[in-house]
C-alpha cells in the first residue's frame, strides 16, 4: 500500500513538474521563434507515436538513463555528490569493448555476461578514484569526478584510435560486436533487448538493498546524517562511502557495457549523448527512489526520443531537451523546499 | 638546432629564449579567461558559496559577446558578455541563495541550462550546419619599451586590454579583501556567519552580490574566449574550463593574487602540451595532452584540499 501511494503521488509530482516545463519550452520556443505547435507534436510523435517509436527510441533510451539514474541515486543517498556517472558509464563501454576481443567463439551465455561485468567493474574502479580522493585528501567529489569525466572522454578518444580501433584503422571507433554477443533482442523489427529487463531487476535490487538490509539501512544513515550515524550507530562512515562510491560506479559501468552490447555494438567518441548527466534529472526527479527512477527515466527517455523527432520534422534543435532537463532539476529543488525531508519519506 | 615551432598563432624561431618567451606568450593567453573565471569565484566562495554553475556564466558570456560584438564592436561584446554571465548567476542565486537550495545540485543544473540554451540560441540565430562566423577580436596593444623585454616582454605587455585589467584587478582584489570593511563582511560571512550576523551582516545580501561579481566576471572570461582568442563561437567552447577555475581557486588559497598565479600555472600546463604537439612528439597521444589540466587539477586538490576554510572543502 506504501508502495502504491508513494507511485501515486510521485506521479502527481511529475506530471505537475513537467508541465511546468513544458510550459517553458513552450515559451523558449515562442522566443527563438520557432512554431509551437508542429514542434511540440512532432516531439510527442517521436517519443509515443508509433510501436517503433515506442519501442525502438523511448525504451531503449529509458535502459542507460535508468541504470546511470540508480547510479546516481545511490550516491546521493549516501550524500555522495557523484557527477561522475557520465564518465563511469564511458568507462564501462570501453572495458566491455576491449574485452569483446578475447570472447569470439564464447556462447553468449557467457559472452554478454563477462562483457557486462567488466563494464561494471570498470566503472566502479573509476568511481572508486574520486572515492579514494574524498575519503584519503578530502577531494570533493562533485570537482574529481567531473575532472575524471573528461578524462574518461579522451580516454576513449584515445582508444578508439588506438588499441582499440577497428582493424582498417580508417574511422575512429572500434570493430563491431560479432552478431552472435548481441543482447538479445525482445521485440522482432524493433531495438527493444533484453537490457530493459535486467533494468528493471536492478532496480527492484537496487530498491530492496536499500530497504532491507543492514548495509543498505548504513548507507541511508551516512547520507542522512553522517555525525550521528558515527557516534550514535557506530557506523564506519568512510568504509559505507566507499561501498556507496564503488556501487554507484558499477551501476553506472554497467549503463555503458549494456548500451554497447544492447544499441551501439561499437565504441566510438561521442558514444554518449550526455546520460549521465541526465542521470541527475532522473535521480532527483524520481526523488531517489530506485522505483521511481525507472518511470523518471521512461520519461527522460521519451523527452530525448522526442527532441530528436523534433529537430528532424521542425528544425527545433535538439540540444533544448537540456534546457528542459535543467528547468525540472531546478523545479524539483524549489519543490522539494517545501517538504519535511529532502528523500523520499515514503517507501524505502 | 633550429626548426620552426608553432605555438598559437605566432611562429618563431627556435633558440631556447625564443622557445621560453613563445611559451611563456601562449601561457598568459591561455591563462586569461581562467584568471577571470577564478578571481570571480574567489571572491563567491569566500562568501561561502561554491558556483558550480560558473560554466553556464562562462558559455552564456561567450555567445552574448559573439552576438553583441557583430553589432557593437569589441567593447560591446565584453559588456554583453558580463551582462550574460551575470544574468545566469542570478538564476543561480536564486536557487542556491534565495530559496537555499543545495549549491552543487543548483550549479550543475544552471550548467546545463546554460549550455543548452546557448546550443539553442546559436543553432536557430547561424543554422544548425554552423556556419563559419566570426567575430572582431580585441586587438593586441605592445606597451612601449617594456614589451621589448626579453622573454617576458610580449608575454606580459603585447597582449589585449582585457589582460591588461587583470593587472589591475588582481591586486585591487587582494586589497578589497583584505583591506576594506566590505572585505572583511565578505570573509566573515563565509567562516563566521554568525559573527557576522551578530555585527548586522545581511548574509544572503553579501552572497547574492559575490554571486553576481562572480558571474559576471565568469561572462568576462567567455568573452575573451571569443573576442581575444578563438575569434568565433563554438557549441560547449568553455570546455570544463568553470570548473578548472574552481580548481584553480583552491590552489591559489583563496587569495587574488595566489589565484592569479594558480591561474598562470594552468595556462603554461595548456600551452606545454601545445608545445609538445608541434615538436611532433607522437610517442605520447595527444588525448593526454589534452587530458593533462584536469589530471592537474585533481593532483592539486590532492595536495591541498584538506588544507582549505572550514566552509569550503
């Protein structure tokens, strides 16, 4: 029933918030001189217009958006200020590219899982960097791992025209993934694979790690007050950040490893368009509820598939989704004002 | 031993003075925006807010300034620059300060904003293939006799005006801070506020004016992106370089003038690599190279940062 009503009123919160939003790029696009209406349409028809459209650009946008959402979500519920998701999941595309070279011949029983692993072990070794930078010097993690965002963007620039670059070394990406390491694929004639439901079996993990369980209650402790979980509940804190830096990196790893072996099946520069940075619209706006994070990333899924639509049928450009993004983060921080407790005070 | 070294714009011979005043050249270039974007944010943190957002102030500026400069020439594109960074930091304010929103959740989403209206704004004002455009740049004044210098002559004194003001600014900073009652308002805000409560202090007053200084010289440093170095507007051209600033504040300790020379240091990291790409030194990819300022910068928060106000670290 908690669980129930805390959906109902997150619901609520959302379509409330967005409309607000929308409402204002309504406004932006009236200001830039753009027709609303056809653009508007055309977004709605890219994000739901059609089974592909639904299947093919919403959903599968929703997979990486939701997996770095609990990334984040995670962090921030240990009052962990990763920004760092964006060059976690890069990482994690890389290693699940770089270690695709020694599984040809392997069942994708085997195959997809170890690619998997190793973008989420990848992932959370980089997240771990800015960990050990916080908890040893005192680094504030929201600088390192913006800092190892880009670090992790030349680093790839750097693969993909060296190590790893495809074997006529003209285009600077990697060789594509044999057909038979392909995620599965759901939906015949559609992008829709099997990632959106491990997605949605990480989250309910997600969700009930931090529920029911005593490392996940320390976590919760340490974000909420880190003084008291010290003196009061003789928690290590430095110990429980450091579980919660590695997590949110291996959630945000295993984004990149599964958009590869799900979408892109190659590493390339621009591999991604920005979803961990997206991320922290769907963490904050899903309250941080692992739960809630999957209908906030439907949505942030649906809202990208629609810009793209938007920018192809009425010349809006795309980058505005951004704006839209930034506009319902800071929406949620005036909301959330108002509220007894800054997370989710219902469910978990 | 002689061969031609390109650094920038300028094309020299190689002696090893030659080398060190063309480096030394490229390094105050380079370090002008940061200078500008750290200053700023030195004087916000010491007011106890950390504006993650100045990145937004940066890209707002530098289109502002594309835009205004093709109207009213170069002094027209610095105004409009600050105007637009300073605007953006209102809207920082009015999260971070006005409703107490937290400050870093506030300044990612203000980043955003801002990169993505600028985006916007430059797809649908010069099409979405991005035509060449350019702007007029801020011609480069030699100051008479001392630019003759060796070495450091043209690096310091053949330069443009906005780097000039730095000169000015820097020091008058230092000053302000530590000399002037309003300095001292400043400084109690962020470590005492309390205190400085107690001696009539309207706190959020002080951090909405640091926050706006800081915005509007973030918008400086857009602008001189455009305007005295790249000559053009680029989608995302600040480059992470708002939150190198903030680096660069912790390295300079919170002071103006340490900031200024924090600044210098991260402009000769920039223009080294520059350097070392021009000698063709391909055993090295350059992706580290360019990587190289923000494995600096984590380095010397490494160092530093427990060292650091109370407030701030």
């Amino acid at each position: 029933m908690t669980a129930l009503r805390a959906f109902a009123a997150t619901t609520v919160r959302v379509v409330v918030l967005l409309a607000i939003a929308l409402a204002m790029l309504a406004a932006l696009l009236i200001a830039t001189g753009h027709d609303v209406v056809p653009a508007l349409s055309a977004m709605v028809r890219g994000a739901f217009g059609s089974y592909y459209a639904i299947t093919s650009a919403t959903i599968v946008r929703m997979v990486p958006l939701a997996l770095a959402g609990l990334a984040v979500s995670v962090a921030f519920r240990a009052g962990i200020l990763n920004i760092g998701a964006e060059g976690q999941l890069l990482v994690g595309a890389a290693a699940a590219t770089a270690i695709s070279g020694t599984l040809v011949g392997v069942p994708w029983s085997i195959g997809i899982p170890v690619m998997l692993l190793a973008g989420a072990i990848a992932g959370g070794a980089w997240a771990a960097i800015a960990g050990a930078l916080r908890l040893r010097f005192g680094v504030l993690e929201v600088i390192s791992t913006i800092m190892l965002n880009f670090v992790a963007q030349y680093l790839t620039g750097w693969l993909v025209r060296g190590p790893l670059q495809e074997p006529t070394q003209v285009n600077p990406q990697s060789a594509t993934l044999v057909p038979e390491l392909h995620m599965p694929v759901l939906l015949e004639g559609t992008r829709l694979h099997a990632g959106v439901l491990l997605v949605v079996v990480v989250a309910i993990g997600v969700w009930w790690w931090l529920r029911s369980t005593a490392s996940g209650f320390r976590l919760r402790a340490v974000g909420a007050t880190p003084t008291a979980a010290a003196s009061a509940g003789g928690i290590d804190v430095p110990r429980t950040m450091f579980g919660a830096f590695l997590v949110s990196g291996l959630l945000a790893g295993l984004a990149g490893s599964v958009e590869y072996t799900g979408i892109t099946y190659a590493l390339y520069e621009n591999f991604s368009p920005g979803y961990g940075y997206t991320a922290i619209a769907v963490a904050l706006l899903a309250r941080l509820h692992p739960l809630g994070v999957l209908a906030t990333a439907l949505l942030f899924g649906a809202l990208q598939a629609g810009a793209n639509a938007m920018q192809r049928d009425a010349g809006v450009p795309s980058v505005v989704v951004s704006v839209v993004e930034a506009l319902l983060i800071l929406l949620v921080m005036a909301a959330d004002r108002w509220r007894p407790s800054r997370a989710d005070e219902t469910g978990t | 031993m002689m061969q031609e070294v390109t650094i920038g714009v300028s094309t020299v011979d190689v002696g090893a003075l030659a080398v060190g005043a063309a480096l030394l050249e490229a390094t105050v270039r380079t370090a002008t925006p940061l200078a500008y974007a750290a200053l700023g944010e030195s004087v916000s943190e010491r007011a106890g807010v950390i504006n993650i957002g100045l990145e937004g102030s940066i890209i707002a500026g530098a289109l502002s300034a594309t835009i205004a400069a093709g109207a009213m020439g170069v002094g027209g594109g610095f105004a409009a620059g600050a105007a637009a960074g300073l605007l953006v930091a209102a809207l920082f304010a009015l999260f971070a300060v006005g409703l107490r929103a937290d400050q870093i959740i506030t300044g990612t989403a203000i980043t955003l904003f801002a990169l993505g209206l600028t985006g916007t704004v430059y797809r649908t004002v010069y099409g979405s293939g991005g035509v060449a455009l350019t702007t007029p740049t801020a011609a480069t004044h030699a100051l008479p006799i001392i630019s003759t210098l060796p070495l450091i002559g043209r690096a310091f004194f053949a330069q443009p005006l906005v780097t000039y003001a730095l000169y000015v600014i820097a020091p008058l900073l230092a000053w302000w801070m530590q000399r002037t009652h309003a300095g001292l308002a400043l400084r109690a805000v962020g470590e005492y506020p309390e205190a400085a409560i107690a001696a009539g202090i309207s706190p959020r007053r002080t951090q909405l004016l640091a926050v706006l200084f800081a915005g509007a010289m973030a918008g400086l440093a857009g602008a001189t992106l455009v305007l005295a170095q790249a000559g053009t507007f680029v989608e995302g051209m600040s480059a992470g370089r708002g939150f190198i600033a903030i680096a660069i504040v912790v390295l300079g300790r919170w002071r103006p003038l340490g900031v200024a020379a924090a600044a210098l240091l991260f402009g000769a990291a920039t223009s080294l690599q520059t350097l070392f790409q021009s000698m063709g030194w391909t055993g090295i990819p350059y992706q580290l190279f360019l990587a190289a300022p923000y494995l600096l910068t984590l380095l010397v928060l490494a160092i530093t940062a427990k060292r650091g106000p109370r407030r701030l670290v």
